[in-house]
C-alpha cells in the first residue's frame, strides 16, 4: 500500500507539459530516446526494416510490465523505456522510427509521433489504437504526405 502511494506520488510530479499535452516520463526516458534517435540519425540504413529493429535493439533486456496504459479513457502520454509490455515497445519503435526519418531529433518529436500512433487520430479522446488495428493494416513509415497506413 505505501509502495502504491509513493508510486502515485512520483508519477504525479513526473507529469509535464509538452506542447500543451499531458506527459508522463522519466528524465532517463528523455535522454534515452534522444541519444538512439542521435546514434542511429549518424548511421545509413538500407531499409527502414532495418532502422526500426536497429531501434528494437537499444531495448533489449528492459523489463517486461504487463498492462503499462491502462490509465482510462483520460490517460496522459506516458512513455517509458525501461518498463515496457508488447504493445507500448512496437509503438515506441515506430515513434522513434518516424522521427528519424523525418530528420528531427527532440524527445517532443518523438512524443508527437507516439501520440499519432497510439491514438485514433492523435487525440486522446478515449480511443486507444490497439495492437490489432496495427498489425492488420501496413505500416508505412514516410514523410511524403506525411501518410501512414
């Protein structure tokens, strides 16, 4: 019970606002996302297959959560790279993925692309794009248009 008050507590002074959106992270998370989107923005890539499992590869050995979003339909953006379930590690690859070949680099960029990810069109109105929806369409990952099936 005191670990789950203390818990709730630290997150809630993790909460901040980027781009007038609700985040919750860790400073470690920022500074993580930031130096693989730098490492591997320094590297060519044949294929964005192999971009995003150069990307997969930065988390390996981070713990597994179960559950990680089940926050309610007013959930902020939260993020984390070291506790992460199935869903929450394709979505954050994918993230990183599109930032990096958009040639943008902040941990903003990063947030804004999982934003559009996670959510049906964005916004956070209660619908969570799951991981189903996903896996049964394509995804492309282009700034062309800026259009992703």
């Amino acid at each position: 019970m005191r670990r789950t008050i203390l818990t709730t507590a630290l997150i809630m002074t993790l909460v901040t606002t980027i781009d007038a959106q609700d985040v919750i992270y860790e400073k470690e998370d920022s500074i993580f996302i930031e130096n693989v989107v730098e490492d591997l923005k320094r590297e060519e890539f044949s294929d964005k297959g192999k971009l995003l499992l150069a990307i997969a590869d930065k988390f390996i050995g981070q713990e597994y959560i179960a559950g990680t979003l089940e926050n309610g339909p007013d959930e902020p953006l939260y993020i984390s790279c070291s506790k992460l379930d199935c869903t929450t590690l394709i979505e954050l690859v994918l993230a990183i993925g599109i930032t990096i070949d958009k040639n943008n680099s902040s941990f903003n960029d990063v947030c804004n692309e999982l934003e559009m990810l996670r959510y049906r069109n964005g916004k956070r109105s209660g619908y969570r794009v799951h991981h189903q929806d996903l896996m049964g369409g394509t995804i492309t990952i282009t700034t062309k248009n800026d259009k992703r099936q």
